[in-house]
C-alpha cells in the first residue's frame, strides 16, 4: 500500500512465518501459508541507476485503486 506520505507499507509478506514480527500490524489471512523459495527461484541484478545518472520518463499516469475485506464475525 501506498500511504499518504508516498511510502511504501506492507500488508505481509508470503516469504515469511505467519508469526514473523512483519505479520504483527495486519496480521495475514486465514489459511495462509508461507511461500519458501529455493537459490534457483531467486534471481539478484544490480541496480541500474548510477549515482548522478537521471532516470525519467515521457509522462506519469496515476491509478487509485480500492480494495475492500471482508470478515466473518462469529458471535
């Protein structure tokens, strides 16, 4: 999620434990399970913005998008 600040937060992450600290603020949904990858499912390259190199482009569209949860309650 994009917050107001322009930063980027993260909801969970499928690479790690449901009890994993990262899980605390939103915590992950039921049934989840965590996603182990292998050395060869990961891929590293390096950055390609140098220091001093500017990175731009033609133009910058914006997209808002709304996603809504749904909960059960049980009583």
């Amino acid at each position: 999620m994009v917050t107001a600040r322009g930063t980027f937060d993260v909801f969970f992450n499928i690479c790690l434990p449901k009890n994993h600290p990262l899980h605390a603020t939103y915590g992950v949904s039921d049934g989840f399970q965590q996603v182990v990858l292998e050395g060869h499912d990961i891929e590293s390259i390096q950055p390609g913005d140098h220091r001093g190199r500017v990175i731009a482009a033609q133009s910058i569209s914006q997209k808002r998008v709304t996603v809504g949860v749904a909960t059960e309650s049980h009583a």
